[in-house]
C-alpha cells in the first residue's frame, strides 16, 4: 500500500488524483474508495491505496481515507 494525498475530487464526477511523494500523481475514481469515505473526501486528505494498472494507466484503487 502507498500513502498520498489527495489534489483533486470532483463528487459529481467521482474522479479525482492522488498526489505521491516518490512518483507522479494518480488518478483514481469514487468506486475505487473503501467505506463511507467516499462524500468525506477533500483536498489534501491522507489516504492509503494501491496502485492497478489498466490499459497502460496507473490506476489507484482500494482507497482508504487515513483516519
């Protein structure tokens, strides 16, 4: 699991990116967070993911806020 901080969220959308210290950021969807965190998200949020990679693209997915 990786640890990043979220730089986007859009609700209506449900896309958003995850900023990583050692990488580039991550874009990731609201089906791939984990528990009722999902309307809880904001901007600068600490979250644990793991990173997927679909169709050439680094995907986070497993996203769980870090409470």
């Amino acid at each position: 699991m990786e640890r990043g901080t979220i730089r986007s969220y859009d609700q209506d959308s449900g896309n958003g990116t995850i900023g990583r210290s050692e990488s580039v950021d991550v874009r990731f969807s609201a089906n791939s967070i984990i528990g009722s965190f999902r309307s809880d998200l904001k901007l600068g949020d600490l979250v644990w993911f793991e990173i997927e990679n679909i169709l050439s693209n680094h995907v986070a997915v497993n996203i769980r806020k870090c409470v």
